[in-house]
C-alpha cells in the first residue's frame, strides 16, 4: 500500500511538472491535494476490506480440521418452554423433632389430572376447558363446604370461587371443571388458585399466540 501511495504522488508531480505557467506555489497545492486523495482513497479501502473481513468472520470461523468452504445455513433460534415451578403446601402442623420417621401433615392436598397441559398455546380470546382434581393427603377429614378460590395472575374465568360440595376424608378426590377464556395479552401466562387455608395450588399456565 505505501508503494502504491508513493507511485500515485509521484505522478502527481510529474503530471503538475509537465503542465505550463504553473508558479511552484500552484505546484505545490497541487501536489497536497493529490496527497490527500490519495490518502483518503487508501483509507476507504482500508475500512472497506475491515468490514469484509468482520462480515466473514461472523458467517464462518475456520477450523483446524475445516477443508471445506462455508456454506450458508440458515440460522435455528432455540425453542423457549416455560418452567413452571411446583409449589408445596406448607403444613399446618410442623413436624415434631424425632428420629427417621416421614411426617404426614394433618392438612394438605395435591392437584392431579390437571387440564390443559403446560404451555398449551391459544389464540387470545379462545375458549377452553380447565380440569383439576384435588386430592386430600392430610391425615385429617375436611368438612363440607371447603372453598377454592383464584389467588392470582390474570382472571380466565368468570368464576373466582368453588365449594367443594362434601365431606373430604384422606385421599379423597374432588374434580372442578371450570370454562375459560385465554387473556389478550400475549406471552406466557399464569392463572394461580387456592385451597382454603392455602393447602395447595392449582394452577393453569399457557401461551398465548
């Protein structure tokens, strides 16, 4: 490249030397402005081949073992899923210190058979059915009347509350079929309800397309 510059103001010169009635004060701005385009030249190139060579560098980073050109494969984003986390109710009862035994508190429950499935994918405003069984894995009977009822996230169902009709002994079940509708706002969304005196949580977690 210094070559090149040198043989391009030598020119330069040769060229302002050759031309008539030229005073050395026009010979010498000639020469500055040859000078300074030639330089500007070169440092357009310089930038252009840098960017070339960035570009390259992000399509395709040789290997030791790569014989092979690159070709172009088009680019595969990861499929993001939503982790749910499960949640434990807490017993009413703590555990007395003792030695090897598993404790069974005397209040608690699970959710099982729960409808849809996590991270089904809706249109907004779609219709859909929610199933949860409740299973009652205390040691203690509950009684008539016990509530469920929604925590939090957004409201998909006109519902907030539902009494569990019976009496509940240990490992008793109880399903609630409930009607909803999938929220406007897109993304991943989570619907939280609650067994009385917060023994456990169902729940319904969806995409919304």
């Amino acid at each position: 490249m210094r070559k090149t510059m040198f043989v391009l103001v030598t020119l330069a010169l040769i060229l302002t030397a050759c031309l008539p009635g030229q005073s050395p004060v026009d010979m010498q701005s000639q020469v500055n402005t040859a000078v300074a385009q030639t330089l500007e030249a070169r440092q357009q190139i310089e930038d252009s081949v840098a960017q070339t060579v960035a570009a390259q560098n992000l399509l395709f980073t040789p290997t030791a073992e790569s014989t092979q050109p690159p070709t172009n494969t088009p680019l595969a984003f990861p499929t993001l899923t939503a982790i749910i986390p499960t949640v434990t109710a807490f017993p009413v009862n703590p555990p007395s210190s003792g030695g090897g035994t598993s404790y069974q508190a005397d209040y608690a429950c699970d959710i099982i058979n729960s409808k849809p499935r996590d991270n089904t994918e809706y249109n907004k405003g779609a219709k859909f059915d929610i199933k949860w069984t409740i299973v009652n894995t205390g040691k203690k009977t509950w009684d008539v009347g016990y509530d469920v009822k929604y925590y939090s996230g957004p409201k998909m169902t006109s519902l907030t509350v539902v009494e569990i009709p019976k009496e509940m002994k240990p490992k008793a079940t109880y399903e609630i079929n409930l009607d909803a509708v999938v929220p406007d706002e897109k993304g991943f969304q989570v619907m939280t309800w609650t067994v009385q005196g917060q023994l456990c949580y169902p729940y319904v977690a969806i995409i919304v397309k």
